[in-house]
C-alpha cells in the first residue's frame, strides 16, 4: 500500500427510537433533581407540553489513512447495533446528522484520559482488517430542547454532564449556525494529537540546588511540587544530599516524597505521640508519651494475643488468615476519598480497582469486594453546598457506578457494605473499598532474589494520578480541583482482569519470587519498597507508555492504574512472557534486583536517582506529634425532661425506617453483582421478601476442594461515626462490638474472626484531632483483647479536611472495623429474615439507658431526652454472648438472628418482619434491662424499643427447640435472655409494654416507610 | 465408556463466569476444559474435538462497543468454519448472559444463516438503564431446545447484568420465532421486576430452529448446588439445564450417561436423585390460536394458570443399544421417543383442564376453581385414594405402560360412585427406583386420558425417584380422586330394605385386584402364552384395564332417582368383602353365583392354581365389577337403561352376605 493521507473522520451513533436512548431517559430523571434557581428558562417551561427534547449520541472521531469505505464497515459492523442503533459520517466535528434543532453539547475526555472505547474501536479495526486506523477519540453528545437558554444549557453541562477534572465539552451552535470554532468555553480543542509534548529525548531531569535553602525556601518547594514534606523532612533531604556532595534530581526528592508520604509511610501512625488527657474542668488528668500508635495499640494486641491461624498482619499488602488446612485467606479495606470527591465515578473506581490489586499482590485470588460509603445527605440544596463541592446525589451515583462498574467487570462479587448519609460527610464524602482474596497456603512468595528481573505487567504509563500519594495526604480545598487533576484516573478493569488472570496463573507455575501492586507512588513505591532489602535498578527509558513526553519523575511516580510488579528469575522470563501473550497483557523487563542495597534508576544510560535503600526507608525523621483530649461527660439529655413530650412510638419507627442510613439499600446493592463466582450463601438482600437488609455475608469459596467444600467466610462490618462525636473510644469499642454481632448473628465464630481497621480523620497535626484519633486507637486496643480478635491489617486516612477561605471542614472522625470470620460449615448459618409464625422472639443481651448519640436521639432532638449515656461495650459479657450465641447458630437452634443496632430493639424487629413477611407480638415488660430503675416510669418504652445499648440480638426459636436453646445459652454462661413474644401470620407488627400497645404498624407499612416511600 | 462427553468453557479477556461455569459442567458430567479463545484460535479445529460448547458471562473485551460485540466478530472472523460445523452437527452449544449477546451479536441466535451471519436481534440497555442483580423465576415454552426439556416447572435463577433486554426488529419476526418455537425461557411475568430488563414479550432465552444453540440472560450455572438459592433450595434448578446438555450429548454420542455424583453426602440429598418437576401446561394453544400476536401479558398469565406438579424426567436414556462411535445427527436435532412421550404427556394431561384449574403456586401445591360447588345447593366432597398394587410389575414385564393410568383413575372413579359422586380432579403419585422418562410420561399421560374421559381434572402430581426404596425397573401408582355430591343426593345405602334386587355388572378382566395370586398361579408361563380359553395373550388378557362404570352409573342414577339404593365397587376382598359394606343392619346379601357366567380367566386361574371357589370370591371380581342394589320395581327400569346388567341376587332380612 503506498503512502496516503490522514484523513479525520467522525461518526455520530444514535438510537433508533427514544425507547433505546436510556442516557437521555436517564439525563430527563437527573434533571427534575437539579435546582431550577439555576435554570431559568427550564423553570419558565413548567410543566408545558410537549415535554422537553432530550437525545444522545455516541460520537467517534477517528483518524488513519482508511477509506470512507472501511470507515463505514467499520462502523456499520461494530460500531452500532443494528437493530437500535444507526449511524451517520458527519462531514465536520461540529455538526450533526440528526435534523434536530436545538443545542448540542460534545462531552469529551482530556488528553490523558483513559479511553476504553477509543482503545477497544483500534482493536476493532484491527479485527476487521483495517489496518490504517490511527487514532481515536469518543464523546458524548447530547441534544438538548431548543426551548432552553444557553445559559441553562452551561447549567445543566455543568451540573450533570461533564467533570473538568477529567472531562471538557463543546456547545455547538443550534442546526444551520455556520461560524466554526465557537467551542464552548475555555476547554482544550478536541485534539488527536495527545497530550501538549514535553521535551523528550534527552529527558529533562532537573537538579535541585536544596544545600543552599534556608528553612522558608525548602518549604516554599515542597509545596511548589506537591511533596507535602514537613521542614524537618526537607532539611534530612538536604542533609543527606550535602553528605553526598551533590544536589538531588527531581526523581529524587519526588522518590523520597512519596516514600515517606503519609499515604505509603503512615507517618502519623507511626510518630511518637505526646498525649495529654485533661478533666473536663480543663486539669491535665494524664500525660505520656506513646511510642507509635500503629506498634503500641493496633499491632500490639495483634501480638499479644499470638492467634496461631493469623498467618501474616501488618507486613504484605493484606492480611492473611489461615482458612482451610489448604488455604488462606487475604483481606484488606482501602479509602479512595479525596479523589472520590472530586470525580465520584473515576476515584471510587480506581478505589475498587486499588484494592484488588493489594489482595492480588499477595498472589490471592479476589473472591469478594466490600464498600462501605459515606455520603452528604442526598436532598442537600445545591445553594447550601460550599464552593467546589459536588452536589451530594451526583457524588453517591458516581461513587456507587464507580464500586459497579469495577467489580462487576473484574466478576468479583460485591457482598457486603454500608451506606450512611450524614450532613458532615457533605464536604468530605468517604469510600471505603475492601477486597477479600483466597490462595493455597504457602502459595504466596516473598523473597527477593539479586538477579531477578524486575517485570512490570499490564497497564501502559501515562501521567495519571501523579502525586496521588502526597495529594491524598494533603487536605482539600477549593482549588483542588483544578491544580490536583492529574491526581485522578478512570479505571479499565477489563485490563486488571487479564492481569488477575496471568498472575495467579504465574503463581500456580512459580514464576515469580515476589510481587506488588502499583498503587500509591507508582512504580517508586512498588519497586522501591520490593527491592529494599537488596537494590534494584531499572531503567525507565524502557517503560511502555501511553504516550510521548513524559519527564522520568513522572514515569517513575505516575499512578498508572492496573500494573503490577513482578520478580522474575531469569530461568522463567520467557514462559512468563509467552502466557502474558496468550492473555493480551503487556509485559516489560524494566530492570533487576541488585546486591548492592541502592536504588538506581536510569534513563537509558543517564543515571537519574540513585540512593540508599537504607536512607529511603529509613532516614525519615521520627515526627512527634502533640495530642490532647478532653474528658466529657458521656451522657446527654436532662433531667427536667418530661415523658409527654416525646412522639408516639410508632410515628418515630416509621421515621427512622425511612431515614437513609437505616432505609433500603436495594438500589444500591442491586447494581452490584453479587452472585457472581457462585459462592454467596448469604446475600445482602435477604428473606422472602428478597430485600431484607442482610447483617453481613456468607461465602462457601471451595465448592470444587473436596477436602473441605463447606467451609465458609463470613464479611461484616461496624462503623458508628455519631458516637465518636461523644468519645471515639467508644465508638471504637461500638465499631468492633457491631462488627463482631452482625458477624455472630449469621453464625460466625468470634474465635476465628480477625478484624481491619479504617480509619479517616481529619489533619493530625492538630492536637484535638490527633487526642481523638488515640482515644480511638486505645479502643480498638481494649476491644481487641477483650473480644480476643486480632487486627491482621488497617489503613489510615487522615487529613480529610475540606478548607474553603478561611474555614477548615474536617470529616466527622470515623472508624470502619471490618470483620472477617472463618466456619467450618457455611450451610450453618442464618439471615435476619423471619421464618414461621408460631416461632418465638428472643432478646439476648441487657438493654440499658443508652440513648446518646442514637438516631433515636438524632430523630426526636437530644433536648427531649431524660439523661441517657452513650452506647458503651461490657467487653466480658459481650464476648460470652457472641460466643454462645454464635455456636447455638452453628447447631441449628435458631431459625433467624439480627443484631440491635441503629434504631435499636424496634428497628431490628421491624427489618426481621419486613423481610420475612411475618407479623410480630412482642411484650417489652419482659426484655432483660438494667438501670432503668432511676428512670422517670415514662421514659421506659422508649429506652426499650429504642436504645442503642450493644451486644444485643434478637433471635427467632422454634418451639419445639425452646429448652435446647434457652439450655445452651445458659451453659455457656448467657443469662440476660428472655423470649418477648413470637412471629404471627397476622401481618401486624404489634410491641406492647404490658397492658399498653406501643407500635402497631402492619408490614406493609413497615416496608413502604422503609423502602423511602412517603406516607 | 470409550467416549468421555467433553465442554469447552470459552475464556476471553473479560470474561469473568469462565469458572462456575466449568464447575457446572462438571457437575452434570462433562469432562471440561477451561480454554483461552487465542488457544483455540491457534488450533482451531480443536473447537470439535469437544461436545458441548459454553460462553460464559462477563464482559467480554470490556463490552465497550456494545455487549459481546468484539467477541462475536473474533469467533465468526477466526472460528467460522468450525463453529459452523460443530452447531450443524447438533452439537450443543450453550451462550449465557455475555455469552447470549455474542450469539446475538454473531448473528447465530436467533437464527444462522452461515453464508451471511447477520444480527437480527438485540440485547440492548435494560430499560431501567441500570445494572441489576436479582433472581427471577422463569417459564419454560415448548420448544425445540434440549437445554429445557422436560422443565415444565418455574425455574428460579440469577441474573446479573445491563443489558440484557431482549428487542427483535419486528412483530412478524417475534411471531416466526414462536411458530419455529425458539422461545424457550420467558421470565415469569411482565414489568419490571418480574422481567427485569423489559425484554419483549417477556423473552429471556432463546434458541435457534434446530434447537442446540441456546442463549439466555439468567445465570443457570450460579445455582448448581442448594446453598447457592437465597432460601437454599434444592434441588438447583441451573444444573438441569447442563445436565440436559450431558444427556443430549450422551444420547448423541450413543453412550448410557454415568450416575451424576450426588451434592454432597449427606442425608438431605436424596433431593438430588428425587426430581420434582412441576409441568407447566400452559394455553400455548391459546396462543398459537392467535396468529400475529405474540404472547402478552393476558395469555401469559392464562398460560400459568396450567401449572401443576408433575415430574419428569431430565435425562433421556436411549432404550436400544446403540453404537459407541460418535453418530452425530447431521441435521438438527431429533425428536425421540422420549421427548415424543413427554409431549403427549404434556397435551394430555392439558386435555383434562376446564376452566376451573387454576394457576399452579409452583412446585408445591395445585388450585381448582371450586366454581361448580357454588351452584351446588349442599355440596358434599367425596374423596378417595388407591394404587393399581402389583399389576405395575406385569406393566413393566409387558413394557407397557399406556393403561396402566386407566387401572388406576378408574378403580377411584368407581370408588366415588359408590357415593354417586361426580368426580372433579385427580392427583397422582408415581414413585419409581430409577426414572425412566420415557416410561414415566407414558404413565402420566395414560393418567390424564383416563381423567379426560370421565371429565377430571389431573390436576397435579408427583413422581420421586428412590432408587433405595424400590428395585430397578418397578414402580409403584398411586393416587387420589376427589369429587362432589349434591348431598340430598348422595346414594343412601341405609335405605336399602329386605326385597330389593341385586344386579351386577360385567368386569373387563381382573381390575386391580388379585394380582399377586395371579402372577404367582402364571409364573412359569410366559405372558405371550395364548391359552384357549382366552383366545389372546395372557398377558394382554391380565393387562386389561379396568373398566369405568360412571357413564352407566350415571345413567342409571338419572333413570331411578333414589330406586338405586347402594353401589358396591368389587375390589379386593371380592363380593362379601364389598357388598357387605353397604348393608344396613338388618340385611342380608344372598347371591346365587350360577347367575353370570364367570368369565374364562377365572376359571382358569382357578384351575392351574388349584384354587377353590371361596378363595376366588374373595380374592377375584369374577366378572362383575359393580354390584347394584335396586328397589324391585325398578329393575325393570334398571335393566332398559342399561341391559349389561344382570340380576344376581337379592336382599333379605339377616346379616352377611351369602353365596349360593
């Protein structure tokens, strides 16, 4: 074929009929939630018919030296779909086929983006034998009603159709405007040249005269690059490269940055930690110095209680638990927040995505994916919401298609989480994302060898989230948006799947010595950190890229996502190789690990870094950090309180079923594939009713080991975020409690539970935050040893704070604890829904005045309520109960069980009717309580229906088995246990206290009020 | 077995249910392998050194470009030529979820013309524009796919997925895809959720014209085993599916299919042998009466209003012995006696529905419409339960099953007479060590004929398999009859008075009593012996089913009013075992036994087995099957209705019935 031109082609794909444009269906649903204050001309229209045009299309701009011919195949075979879809060649970017008049809206990714469509209508091409094809762009175009203003156009882009941060668009005149070029506002032109170059070859390495920075300047540049070191680390650097006798490079400074970030050093876990405790009359009540949180509280337990089945905490990517006699399980929670924040879709993507790769990193299959969300509340008023803040609805919808579209591509079962909604979550949304991984015992290996090649397999490189590390350890302001943009990524999961599929593949062959994951730091970090105990280095000229002109820091620091690094002996590159082949992964020797304990990075011949390992890793100033607390009453409420005042009992269950961190979350967890991979026992819907809110998740990963086919994991978490706003102590102590009873009540056994921490703070360079952050550590200290459950793995994530002119907004400081627990049999194990009426109700554990920081108190106003103490955990007791009552689960004494939790005894009861579909007769006289004796006679119901007291459940026994189980409970030493009543086919959900009706509420009613439906 | 069943699981990038989908295929049998498709596209004709084929669920290359498109034009650009010889071969070849929109997107679902593979349907964005996991319960249509045969129940299984709804260009194509039955799984019920995408006409899986190249949206291989089903349910109604395959394989291949590992090893799992299938008969006729219209919601819902418990079989064993050698069909796919059997059974227990049977609540329990009681002005329900006993085993020595369900309907039939009921549905038990379906819908469908001609419902039914509990090849046949009364109308045998007439009328062969002595007084002669006396077969002379009195009784009843006083249904325990159960006290029954003459097979039986006549009047019927008790100046009445009967004997006053 001779030479030919380039040509620009761009193809428009549109639905044949509105019923298959489900984008515009769902643009029309999205708009009736925007504020009309800011769409005038919408507002204008009312109601008016016809109602408003709304159309998209899919837009292709492609460019090779193809014919119009192959173009149109191209597009004609695989571009559209035939039976709904059709297409036209549009003879210019800025125009439109279709004969609509009205405004057009392009939608376009930056340069830069990751581009799944563009990549996968190259492979297409390729498939068709269209060999010309070179490069291509998509977008979204919208037409939208001509009876809208322009400016309402620029609202609604705005608001719901593009994100600057990793998104521009274009209005194009209406049909018939003949001006080009009129693109939008100050976007980028839509180019298919790539990203704006930077001077390649040679590369620009910078050098950086830091001996000569006074105190000012040094800080000056560590904020300049985004290095996000404090003084004290910036003068180590420069002392270090003073003893060197030479300046550092960029790729230096940015090494030493990212490894000692807080991201991937938690420095602030690991700072000394100067705490004082004052009375609240302000008087220093305790004064020490703790050594390092991480050492002194959360791993410390881990040691001390020595459990011979925690195979590995606290040291790999995730932690390890013995599973079987043949296997392991891995599991790890991670925070995606900041990014999250600011491109909802691509943050909690890439969160997900994150994760995964820390449970593949020690070589562990991922069989189940955890999400717990922290959101604003979703009917926030956009004029309420600060400067640069994303409307709250806008964030949760693209966080939880964010946690969809990951895992359900990668086919790893979403099967447990949380959603809770919080006006403090507003500024500060958090993700939490966790992935729990299977592998044969001992099949993960860990020994560097000199002489291994250093592989790194799947994505290609760009400048994605370059300083992600030090950006996510820095607070939010403002202008993140716009100076951290680079800090955010799309992720492809399709290639994170290829690269699952090589690498446990690679491990079953032992083709490896180690492995990690490209996280945080990118290639810095996971390299860095792997070749730590030897050396290593690689040279990055070699890195496959995305595109041209990177600068070496930026290839070396770039969080590309989906890559992973390998140690590869040398013996085994090419069978490596040849697989990475068969699976479509592209695979690349950077370098080797080396004896000489330095990292040596290059760029082709050019040395740009070379340090010791023993300076990286170590050579960070010990920070010390100052914390203080101030001791506070644990109660609210008064004592003048009278009864009268509070609402009727049934008015507030019917208000708490509805409020959104207790209502149905089915519209969340049905987006998430939970089925896949076959091994969910317990689902997070649950009874007949197939929506009943599941304490936590059953898997029976091993149906094909026949050793051990039965053997089960049980997932649940606890996260109480308003208790810590009394004491995060408590909280902690809550946190665990919920974790471990939501664990128990499916029949999990608190002896083979390991837990993770999460925690997101705010800065903890301010002593208030940090004296919480240590109450709460000591917490999880007391919680572990009382309940004798180890923490195998954790993470932190401080400095969620939100700063808008003056005002600093940190997050409501919260603690995920997430339980993991090990059965023998997972067939023995139950779900909260109720199953038979005759069946009778138990409530197991002591209900106490525990109303603080309740939603009970949340709903009705703390001002109405009689002096009530927070929810705080009887460690001994608790641990007898969950003990007990977990094993009578395991033999098949009880037909349901669901903790008390938000909403307390009334909640619970309420969600076991409505799942099951049963009606329910329960008398509270008879409940096991403790020291209501001091409380006014009409404060009681409310204290028993709706208290928040922990370590309690309620369990459902069927008659025949009333002795078995009441004999079995005493036996193991529970006493605080008494049947309330039973389950009716009655459909009523009847609680009386005494002669005195206090609820009577149908089931239909339960689940209208709790499935958000307005009376 | 010298040929091993093997599936090919079909790997790509992003398909993710490439695993539990082998595990499936395991578990109905199938040696699997688990196989990258640039693998196969290296060796190609390696693609037909398998038998069953499976694209599993996923995204496969990331589905950006629409579900399952860059996969589908990978396989028809690189495979073609194998692909298209494995499907007109028959063999199976089975596309879920992902794998449905590649066979959709390659333009071999739902139909494929090899020479220019175009698509002609879609699975496009559901309608709700969200991803949804969720179980559902789905119908099975007659069709021609032999993934759902012999699944007349609802099936219960996951889907998972964003686009799976189901849109064809035109009514008139939807029309010819039901006419070639192609439709084979529907989801249960129109709107969202019960169809969760909003697939057209409720479709959620279809095959091609030959009926070996299924796909569907639902996920079958996410629930092989109990504990998969949210309320651990078993058995898995996914497994059916590829257990079918394994048997349509096995059959292709001419190889008796090996016992399927049972789930587990415990007590419970006698579930995995015991299949209860709940046939669903539902008004397809209704439907195809409608040309032009596809199924919508009405018909849909009259069409589940056919729902009853029935067993059938999965597994279709070929009966005569076949060569080992692969002996591929090489054109579709046949229809065999087994599936033939099923299908009469399907059309005939649907001929015994009115309108009063009404929608099925699963596989659990059967409705009927108690409509015709309301015009009752004191309705009595008149029940009855009985089996046909040993003559089941001369069923199987005969191997044939066609009358057996006479013996059976009839024997309650006559039961309920006896109280001049009218009967209004049936339900039957079919308990057998191993199923053999062809057998076992010959069974049923003789049950429904017998129900159809005396009016009754077969309303619903059940046949376990409990290979422990009965020795290869038996069986055992049993059920229940249930019908009505007017109370005021009820036979009143206390009426019955010294001087009234007894008349008896002819039996057509043993009915089913006495069979044990009979089998034990012919053992040593084959049943194909034709003794004079009889002038046929022994056998067929002892198969004769027995005979159904109600158009006589009726007859009789409409004729003399309360003249006819008593019914005795001559059962085991023969004249003085019967009639004595209608005597008030006070009466005796005196029948002189020289008034009929005994048919030849009594008297034959009594002959080589050295019988004496009190044992045969005990045991046998002796050709009366229906003693009547009539006032005297009825009978002659009695007798010009219905001139069969003869008189036997009267009543007098005493107790007891007496032989003279």
């Amino acid at each position: 074929m001779g030479r030919s031109t380039v040509t620009d082609y761009h193809i428009e794909v549109r639905a044949t009929s509105p019923q298959y444009d489900i984008p515009a269906q769902q643009l029309a649903r999205e708009l009736s939630f925007l504020s009309r204050a800011r769409l005038p001309a919408l507002a204008a229209l009312g109601e008016s018919l016809p109602s408003l045009f709304l159309r998209t299309a899919q837009l292709y701009s492609l460019s090779g030296t193809c014919s119009p011919e192959e173009i149109t195949r191209l597009a004609r075979e695989l571009l559209i779909d035939p039976v709904t879809q059709t297409f036209s060649l549009l003879p210019s970017a800025g125009r439109s086929s279709s004969g609509a008049t009205g405004h057009i809206i392009d939608v376009f990714f930056l340069p830069g983006v990751t581009d799944t469509l563009a990549e996968s209508v190259l492979l297409a091409a390729s498939l068709l034998g269209i060999a010309g094809l070179e490069r291509v762009a998509t977008g979204r175009r919208y037409f939208l009603d001509e009876r809208l203003s322009r400016q309402d156009v620029r609202a609604i882009a705005e608001a719901l159709l593009y994100n600057p941060v990793i998104q521009f668009y274009r209005l194009l005149p209406a049909e018939g405007e003949r001006a080009a070029g009129s693109s939008g506002r100050s976007a980028p032109r839509l180019s298919l040249a790539g990203p704006a170059p930077s001077p390649s070859s040679p590369p620009h390495v910078a050098r950086l005269a830091l001996s000569e920075m006074n105190v000012e300047e040094l800080s000056n540049l560590s904020r300049q690059r985004m290095l996000a070191l404090t003084v004290e680390e910036m003068q180590a650097i420069q002392e270090y490269f003073r003893r060197q006798g030479r300046a550092p490079t960029d790729v230096e400074l940015e090494t030493l940055a990212q490894t000692w970030s807080e991201h991937c050093s938690h420095k602030t876990f690991k700072a000394t930690v100067v705490y004082r405790e004052l009375t609240p009359a302000g008087e220093t009540a305790i004064e020490e110095t703790i050594p390092g949180l991480l050492r002194s509280f959360i791993m410390q337990a881990t040691s001390e209680l020595a459990r011979p089945w925690v195979v590995s905490a606290f040291s790999d990517n995730a932690g390890l638990v013995q599973f079987t006699d043949g296997y392991d399980l891995a599991f790890k929670v991670e925070t995606h927040n900041h990014p999250s924040a600011i491109e909802p879709f691509g943050g909690a993507n890439t969160g997900v995505g994150g994760v995964i790769r820390d449970v593949l990193g020690v070589s562990a299959r991922p069989i189940a994916c955890t999400d717990v969300l922290c959101f604003g509340p979703p009917d926030t008023p956009v004029e309420e919401l600060p400067p640069g803040v994303l409307a709250p609805r806008r964030v949760a919808s693209g966080v939880v298609n964010g946690v969809r579209d990951y895992g359900n591509k990668m086919g790893i079962p979403t099967v447990n989480g949380a959603v809770l909604y919080h006006r403090e979550y507003l500024c500060n949304p958090l993700v939490f994302c966790g992935c729990l991984g299977l592998l044969p015992h001992g099949s993960h290996p860990r020994a560097v060898e000199p002489g291994d090649l250093v592989v790194v397999l799947g994505g290609r490189t760009g400048r994605d989230g370059i300083h992600g590390a030090t950006f996510s350890s820095g607070e939010m302001s403002s202008e993140t948006q716009a100076v951290a943009g680079s800090a955010v990524q799309i992720g492809a999961p399709i290639t994170e799947k290829k690269v699952t599929d090589v690498v446990l593949q690679a491990r079953e062959r032992r083709l490896y010595h180690a492995i990690t994951d490209c996280g945080a730091g990118g290639f810095s970090s996971a390299i860095g950190e792997m070749g730590a105990q030897t050396g290593v280095r690689v040279d990055l000229a070699r890195a496959p890229l995305k595109y041209q002109g990177l600068a070496p820091w930026e290839v070396w620091l770039s969080e590309a996502q989906e890559r992973m690094v390998l140690a590869v002996p040398p013996a085994c590159l090419d069978e490596l190789l040849e697989l990475c082949a068969l699976e479509e992964v592209e695979a690349t020797v950077l370098g080797e690990f080396t004896a000489d304990g330095r990292l040596t990075v290059t760029w082709g011949e050019e040395v740009v870094a070379d340090l010791e390992m023993v300076f990286l890793h170590e050579g960070r100033p010990q920070r010390t950090l100052e914390a203080l607390w101030q001791r506070r009453p644990l109660t609210v409420g008064s004592a003048t309180a009278s009864p009268e005042a509070l609402p009727d009992a049934a008015d507030v269950l019917l208000t708490l079923l509805r409020h959104p961190t207790i209502g149905s979350k089915e519209g969340v967890v049905r987006r998430y594939d939970h089925e896949v991979q076959g091994a969910t026992v317990r689902k997070p819907l649950v009874g007949r009713a197939g929506n009943g809110p599941g304490d936590g998740a059953v898997l029976q990963p091993l149906l094909e080991d026949l050793s051990a086919p039965r053997a089960g994991v049980v997932l649940t978490n606890g996260i109480n975020p308003l208790y810590g706003k009394i004491d995060p102590y408590h909280m902690a102590l809550n946190a665990v409690d919920e974790a471990l009873r939501n664990l128990t009540a499916l029949g999990g056994d608190i002896e083979r539970a390991a837990l993770l921490d999460n925690f997101c703070w705010g800065n903890p360079a301010d002593p208030e935050q940090l004296g919480m952050l240590v109450r709460a550590v000591r917490g999880c200290y007391d919680a572990a040893l009382g309940f004798g459950t180890p923490f195998i793995s954790g993470k932190d994530s401080l400095n969620n704070e939100y700063r808008f002119g003056e005002r600093r907004l940190p997050v409501i400081p919260t603690l995920l604890i997430s339980a993991l627990g090990v059965i023998e049999d997972a067939s023995r194990t139950v779900d909260m829904a109720l199953k038979a009426a005759g069946n009778l109700l138990y409530v197991v554990g002591l209900t106490r005045n525990e109303l603080a920081a309740s939603h009970y108190a949340e709903v009705v106003g703390p001002e109405l309520l009689p002096t009530t103490a927070l929810p705080q955990v009887e460690l001994e007791q608790a641990r007898t109960t969950m003990k007990a009552l977990g094993e009578a689960i395991r033999r098949g004494l009880v037909q349901s069980c669901h903790d008390l939790s938000e909403g307390g005894l009334a909640v619970a009861a309420a969600e076991m009717a409505l799942a099951g579909l049963l009606g329910v007769s329960l008398d509270l006289a008879r409940q096991p309580a403790t020291g209501l004796e001091e409380l006014a006679e009409g404060f009681r119901p409310a204290v028993l229906l709706f208290s928040e007291s922990p370590s309690r459940f309620l369990v459902e026994v069927a008659p025949s088995q009333r002795e078995a189980f009441e004999a079995h409970m005493r036996a193991g030493g529970v006493t605080a246990l008494a049947a309330l009543g039973h389950v009716t086919a009655s459909g009523r959900f009847v609680i009386k206290h005494g002669a005195e009706t206090l609820i009577d509420l149908s089931i239909a009613e339960l689940q209208a009020a709790w499935k958000g439906e307005l009376p | 077995m010298s040929v091993v069943p093997r599936a090919l699981v079909l790997r790509a990038p992003g398909i993710n249910c490439e695993r539990e989908t082998a595990y499936a295929c395991r578990l109905a049998g199938f040696e699997t392998e688990l196989v990258h498709i640039n693998r196969l596209l290296r060796e190609p004709e390696r693609l037909l050194s398998y038998h069953f084929l499976v694209l599993p669920g996923g995204f496969s290359y990331g589905d950006d470009l629409g579900a399952g498109t860059l996969l589908a034009k990978n396989l028809t650009v690189h495979l073609g030529r194998q692909l298209q010889r494995f499907v007109e071969e028959g063999r199976p070849l089975l596309g879920i979820c992902n794998g449905f929109q590649v066979l959709v997107r390659a333009g071999l679902l739902p139909h494929t013309d090899w020479r220019n593979l175009r698509q002609t349907a879609s699975l496009t964005f559901n309608s709700s524009g969200r991803f949804e996991c969720r179980w559902i319960s789905l119908v099975t249509e007659s069709s021609r796919c032999i993934f759902t045969r012999g699944i007349y129940r609802p099936l219960e299984l996951p889907v998972a997925h964003g686009e799976g709804r189901f849109v064809i260009a035109s009514a008139e194509q939807l029309e010819e895809l039901r006419q070639h039955e192609q439709i084979a799984l529907l989801y249960d019920g129109d709107g969202y959720p019960a169809n969760p995408n909003g697939s057209q006409a409720n479709v959620a899986g279809v095959c091609n014209p030959a009926g070996n190249v299924l796909g569907l949206m639902p996920h079958p291989e996410r629930y092989v085993r109990a504990l998969q089903h949210p309320q651990q349910r078993s058995p898995a109604d996914g497994l059916l599916l590829f257990q079918n395959a394994f048997a349509y394989v096995c059959q292709l291949l001419g190889i008796e299919p090996p016992v399927v590992p049972a789930e587990g090893s415990e007590g419970s799992d006698e579930n995995s042998r015991r299949r209860m299938w709940t046939a669903r008969l539902d008004g397809e006729r209704e439907g195809r009466e409608q040309p032009g219209h596809l199924r919508t919601s009405a018909t849909m819902s009259a069409s589940t209003s056919g729902e009853r418990g029935r067993t059938a079989a999965v597994a279709v064993v070929r009966r005569e012995p076949a060569p080992t050698s692969l002996s591929y069909a090489t054109s579709g796919v046949n229809i065999e006696a087994g599936e033939h059997a099923v299908e009469l059974m399907k059309a005939a227990v649907r001929a015994t529905h009115g309108p009063a049977v009404l929608a099925g609540v699963g596989a659990f329990a059967a409705a009927f419409r108690a409509e015709a009681l309301k015009e009752m002005r004191e309705p009595v329900l008149v029940a009855t339960t009985d089996g046909v006993g040993t003559k089941t085993l001369l069923a199987v020595q005969m191997d044939r099953f066609s009358t057996i369900g006479y013996d059976l309907v009839n024997h309650c039939v006559n039961d309920l007479l006896t109280q001049g009921a009218r009967p209004l549905f049936f339900m039957d038990y079919l308990a057998t060590g191993r199923l053999d379906p062809e057998q076992a819908a010959t069974i049923v469908a003789s049950v429904a004929q017998a129900c159809q001609e005396v009016g009754c419902a077969l309303l619903g039914g059940e046949t376990a398999e409990m290979p422990d509990m009965y020795v290869p090849g038996s069986f055992d046949l049993a059920g229940t009859l249930v019908g009505a009364v007017e109370a005021a109308e009820r036979i009143d045998p206390a009426t019955i008075r010294a001087g009234d007439v007894l008349l008896g009328l002819p039996s057509s062969g043993l009915h089913t009593n006495g069979y044990s002595l009979a089998r034990r007084v012919f053992a040593a002669y084959p049943l194909e012996t034709v003794f004079p006396e009889l002038g046929e077969p022994l056998g067929e002379a002892l198969l004769r089913p027995h005979r159904c009195y109600l158009s006589e009784i009726m007859r009789l009843r409409a004729g003399l009013g309360t003249a006819l006083k008593g019914l005795a249904h001559i059962t085991g325990g023969g004249f003085q075992g019967n009639v004595v159960r209608i005597l008030p006290p006070g009466t005796q029954a005196v029948i002189e036994t020289a008034s009929w003459a005994v048919p030849p097979l009594f008297t034959l039986i009594a002959r080589l087995g050295q019988i004496n006549d009190a044992e045969m009047y005990r045991t046998f019927n002796m050709g009366l099957g229906m003693v009547l008790v009539v006032a005297q100046d009825q009978v002659d009445q009695a007798l010009r209705l219905v001139p069969e009967l003869v008189p036997i004997g009267e009543i007098r006053e005493g107790e007891g019935v007496t032989l003279t």
